[in-house]
C-alpha cells in the first residue's frame, strides 16, 4: 500500500476552497475545478510511463502540452484553480497550508521529467491566468507574469526591439522556465533562464507573498533567495511573476550546416571551435546544436526536409554587421575543415535555415513517429528522452560512449544536442514493457556515465519523478541532507509538490522503507 504522507479528507478541502475562495474571488479571475472526470482526463488515463505530449483544454480555454509522466504512483488532483493575481495565489496556499493539502503548481505541462503531476492528490495551482507584462526598457528589465507563455513575451518584446534570452525548443510559461531553469538553444550567448532572472515575487509554502530582491544590478543584502527558487520545481513556493533581464534584438543572422562522417568528429569538432573562439567568444555564435543522421532522417519524414541522413551541426550568428558574423563563421569553418567536416553551406541570410531549424525544433515530436508503428491512429509513440550535460573536455567519448551502448544493445536511437553547453539527449520510442525497460537500463547507464565523467544527470529538464533516483550518485548524501533541510525549513507542512525532487529519506514512493543511502560518491566528485 502506498504511504498516506498527507492526511485529509478530500471532500473537506473542496468544500473548504469553496467556501474560502469563491466569496473572496471573482469566479472569473480564480475558477475552482472539482469536476474529477476531466482532471482524471486531464492527468491520468494512459497507463504508460511516458505519453505524447497533446493539447488539452486547460480552465483558461488555451491549449496546452501533456507532460510525459510516469503514471504508477499518481493520484487525482481533487481540484484545480487559475487565480489570476498574487493575493489569490496567496489565499489558495494559506487554504492548502491549513489543511496540509498538497499543492502542485501546473505551468505550460510541458516538463520532461513529470514536475507538475499531483503525485498525491491535492490542489493543482494551473498558472495560465497569471498574465500579466510590464517592459522597463530604461531597466533593461520586465516584470512577467509566471503563466505568460516563451513565445508569447517574444510576441510582445520583438515590435520593442526587445528579446528574453532562454529559448527551449518548447512553448513553456515564464514560471516554468524558471523553476527549472530551463534553457534550449541559445544558451552560449544568453545563459540558462537562472542567469536571466533579477528578482521574483513568490508566495512561500506557508502563504506569504515575498519578492526575492531588489531588481537592482548590485544587492549585497543576504542570502540568495532568487537563486534558491530558480530549479526548485514548485518545491518550495509558487513563483508568481518574475523580473527578467531582456536584450536589444540583433538585426542580422547568419547560419551553417555543416555535416560529418561519424557524430564522434562532430563533437571533437564542437568542443575545437569552442577553445578556438577562447572562454568568451564574441558573443556572435547564438545557436550550436546537434543532430545524428537518424535524427536528420526523422526529421525529413515529419518536416519535409531533405538532408542527407548523417551527423549534422548547425550554426547560428546573430549581430549587427552581416561582416562580422562571417568573420566568426570563417574561425569556425576552419576548425571543421581541420576536423575531417564533409560538407559546409553557409548562408548569409539566416532566414533560409528556418525549415532546419523548424526541424530541429521538432526533434521529440519526430522521434515520435520515427518508427512509423505506433498503436494511435497518427502512428505516435510514446518517447523516452534522456538529458546530461557533461564538461566540454569528457563531451567527444560521453557521446561516443553513449552511441556505441545504444548501438550494442541494438536500439536506434534519435540523439540531438545543445552541443556547445556539453547538453546532449538520447530520444528512444517504446511501445512494449521490454522496449521501456531496456531504455531505461541504457538511460541509467548513460547517467552514471555522465556523473562519473563529471556531469549533471540533468542539463535542463530539470528532476520531477524521473531524475529521482539518479541524484545521490551526482550529488552524495551530505549535499542532498542539506537540501532536505532546507525544503523542510521553507516547506514545514511539506505540501508544495510532495513526492518529487527530492530522495525519499525515511521513506519510498512505494511506502516502504527507504534502503540505506549507498556510499557517498568517489571524492573526485565532491
Ligand atoms: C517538445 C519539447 C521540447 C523541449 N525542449 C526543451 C529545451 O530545449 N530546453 C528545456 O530546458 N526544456 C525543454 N523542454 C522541457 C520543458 O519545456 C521545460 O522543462 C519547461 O521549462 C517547463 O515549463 P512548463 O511551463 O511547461 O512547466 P510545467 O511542466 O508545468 O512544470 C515544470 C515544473 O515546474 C513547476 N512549476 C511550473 N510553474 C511554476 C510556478 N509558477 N511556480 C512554481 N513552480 C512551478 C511545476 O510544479 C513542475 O515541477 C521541452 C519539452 C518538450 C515537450
């Protein structure tokens, strides 16, 4: 049997958000929803680890991506609401503290890793009425609020010659990027969203609406708050809005693709082109990423393209003399060529590159029709989708490693990358129990590749449910200890999303005892 973590009667806690919220809110502004058929819709009816992501009504009546979830230990939300301000945000959780009712907060649903599902039950926080956006251009700065979508905020930046930096290849909310500092494509020229962030304004676990800083350039005034919520996944507050740091839109982009007989030169290639341009670059390159040939030949099925099927770079610069960034360009293709590179098309109007790019955007969702044999009417499969970040220097045998395992193992898989962060994915589709164990063997050896190398178990999808039982290999048991008591000390009712992101210390998801956490890591780990 499961382990009751949290005690309460679900009936209790509908009626009581009802009685408390509704004759405080406008229904318009703050929808409570009890109706447990389309949560049950919303959140539960596939029995697999993994579904496809798909769009679903949420309460704001947009769509929104299905996360790929593990399903075995999940149980119905007994309700939903979309305050729309941060005092209603702050009523719901003094009602969830009360009652020590968990509290999943739900941005785009877009999470890899399974963050937003109501693992026990409890209120689901959906973020898509928190929308509000004001540009301090002066600041170079704006306030945004947590449901506001990526590409939304690109809508309103762009016509101000204004951009956020972070660019997953998804459509996410502003609060889900930034708890768990998510990041994508253009991350060697802006940062992850944590180095984008100046200041947020959160309602703590226990109701309290706080900002975390002055949006100043400089506060030497204690601990680091804003850093503490960036990654944490709703496990220690709701992130209602955040100060973001924008930038002035370049006015040229230039691109490249460049292919490679083996993904191995590929990456030597890479990781040369980085030390060539030396720590900082010029800040031109914005986009490196990577494809493998079984990645380039998906992709030509779902978008039409037509690339030869072989380990593909491309390349993208942005600034505002077209000179410049060939320039850069010309550095680079001088590394490739000393790198046995096959093939290199540079163009200068970046624009040509948007069907590839399209593509490469679209890596998961052409995993997912790779095979042609799903069991859906559109051939869809479920897709498993792994995520290490390793240090430049181990990022030529980690992938080659990785492939050679996959391979030997006799299963193709679609691997894309942020290239030059060291971030790179293995895409697997299952369909059988015996396909998805096999991956997820692959995936943990492929983990404790990456964290023996010196890497991250994850570069940017961030814990949830999957990433769990990888951590105490990156991270030992002093680290995680200080980790639990800081959750504790924040979270002392322990509501904000139970069950995730943390390793289980007295007990496991399954309710029973946790074993004995293993020997600490190696010391070159720590
Ligand atoms: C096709 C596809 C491509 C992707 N590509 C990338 C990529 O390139 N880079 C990348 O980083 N990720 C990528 N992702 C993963 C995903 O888009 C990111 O993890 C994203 O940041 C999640 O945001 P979300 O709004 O969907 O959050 P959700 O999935 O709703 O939630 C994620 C976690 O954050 C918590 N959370 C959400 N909002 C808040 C809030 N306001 N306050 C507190 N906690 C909150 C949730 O409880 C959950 O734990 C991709 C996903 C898909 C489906």
């Amino acid at each position: 049997m499961r382990a009751a973590l949290f005690t309460f009667d679900p009936t209790v806690v509908v009626d009581s958000l009802r009685a408390e919220l509704f004759p405080r809110f406008d229904p318009k502004q703050t929808a409570l929803v009890t109706d447990a058929a389309a949560l049950r819709r919303d959140f539960l009816d596939d029995k697999s680890m993994y579904q496809h992501p798909r769009a679903l009504p949420n309460p704001a009546g947009q769509p929104t991506f299905y996360a790929p979830v593990p399903h075995e230990n999940t149980a119905l939300p007994i309700a939903a609401v979309t305050p729309g301000c941060v005092e209603a945000v702050a009523a719901v959780v003094r009602v969830c503290y009360r009652h020590r009712c968990p509290l999943v907060v739900r941005g785009g649903a877009t999470g890899l890793e399974g963050g937003c599902v109501p693992l026990y039950g409890g209120v689901v926080l959906d973020t898509s009425n928190l929308v509000t956006t004001r540009v301090d251009a002066e600041n170079g700065v704006a306030w945004v609020g947590a449901g506001v979508r990526k590409l939304h905020l690109a809508k309103h930046l762009g016509p101000l010659g204004l951009l956020f930096g972070p660019d997953p290849a998804s459509n996410p909310t502003i609060g889900g990027m930034v708890s768990t500092s998510g990041s994508g494509m253009t991350t060697i020229r802006y940062g992850t969203t944590r180095e984008n962030v100046v200041s947020l304004v959160v309602v703590t676990a226990t109701g309290e609406i706080i900002r975390t800083r002055q949006p100043v350039r400089k506060a030497s005034t204690g601990l680091d708050l804003t850093n503490l919520f960036i990654g944490s996944e709703g496990t220690l507050g709701v992130v209602v809005e955040a100060c973001l740091k924008i930038h002035r839109l370049p006015i040229h982009r230039t691109g490249a693709m460049v292919t490679f007989p083996s993904l191995h030169d590929a990456v030597r290639a890479v990781v040369a082109m980085r030390k060539a341009q030396g720590a900082r670059g010029t800040g031109q390159l914005v986009r490196c990423e990577l494809i493998n040939g079984e990645g380039i030949a998906a992709g030509n099925k779902e978008f039409r393209t037509q690339l030869t099927p072989v380990p593909t770079v491309l390349l993208e610069f942005q600034g505002d003399v077209v000179d410049s960034l060939t320039d850069e360009f010309r550095t680079a293709e001088r590394v490739f060529r000393e790198h046995s590179c096959q093939h290199i098309n540079y163009v200068e109007r970046g624009a040509e590159l948007d069907t590839v790019w399209e593509a490469r955007r679209g890596c998961y969702m052409a995993a997912r029709k790779a095979r042609g044999k799903g069991t859906a009417a559109a051939t869809i499969e479920p897709v498993y989708i792994s995520d290490v970040c390793v240090p430049m220097t181990t990022l030529a045998d980690c992938v080659k490693q990785t492939e050679e395992d996959f391979r030997k193992e006799g299963v193709p898989c679609i691997i894309c990358a942020h290239i030059a962060d060291g971030n790179f994915h293995a895409m697997v589709p299952f369909a059988t129990a015996k396909e998805r164990q096999q991956t997820l063997e692959l995936d943990a050896r492929l983990i404790a590749r990456a964290v023996r190398m010196g890497g991250a178990c994850s570069g940017e999808h961030g814990i949830g449910l999957g990433k769990v039982k990888h951590l105490l290999q990156e991270h030992g048991q002093a680290h995680l200890a200080l980790q639990r008591g800081i959750k504790a000390a924040m979270d002392p009712r322990g509501i904000m999303n139970p069950g995730k992101f943390y390793p289980p210390a007295p007990l496991t998801l399954g309710g029973s005892p946790a074993p004995p956490l293993a020997a600490s890591p190696p010391a070159a780990h720590l």
